[in-house]
C-alpha cells in the first residue's frame, strides 16, 4: 500500500482510537438483521459510531486491503456532525479525522 491508499489506512486507525478515546467503541457487534440495513449509514438499525465501527471501518480495510477501487467520493463528515456533533462529547477530532478521510478518499483518483 502507498500513496493514497497508506493515507486512508493511517486515517482509519486514527478513527478507530478516536471512537475508542470517546468511548463510543463496542465489543459487542449488532445483530446480523441490524447490519443488514439498506438505509443509508443503516440510521434504522445502528446508531452513526456503530455503522462506523461495524461496517465503515471493515469495508474500507477490505478495500484497501484487496486494491478493490475506491469510492469516487466520500462525505461521512457531514452524517457525523450531525450525529455526534450533538453529543455531549469533544468529537472534534473524530470529525475531523473523517474529514481527512473524506478528502483522501475522493481525491484518491
């Protein structure tokens, strides 16, 4: 992995000491009928640092991990503050850390 693709990498381990720093990280994976969802960011069976942690993050290694393309664009930012912005949590860095991943991802090109 170089380039891009390493960037992306870095960005995903920092998402997940962000979401683990901020104690939004679980060691119990949703059901398979929650992970199944076909909303967006599955908003009717998990909540946002959930889809984050159970299908984001693993996609993305998929990803990157096979050479599969990736997105052409990516706005997961927005969907975070939103979400977490409305949280009694400092989720500075987390947003912005998917900020970078939103930048890096559809600049990747």
């Amino acid at each position: 992995m170089e380039g891009p693709r390493s960037a992306i990498a870095a960005q995903l381990i920092d998402l997940e000491a962000a979401l683990r720093q901020l104690d939004l990280w679980s060691d119990t994976p949703p059901s398979q009928e929650a992970l199944s969802s076909e909303q967006p960011f599955a908003m009717d069976s998990l909540e946002f640092e959930e889809w984050l942690q159970f299908i984001f993050l693993p996609t993305l290694y998929e990803v990157l991990g096979s050479g599969e393309a990736l997105p052409e664009c990516c706005a997961i930012a927005p969907m975070a503050e939103e979400t977490l912005g409305k949280q009694a949590l400092p989720t500075e860095a987390l947003i912005a850390t998917l900020r970078e991943l939103d930048r890096l991802i559809t600049e990747s090109d």
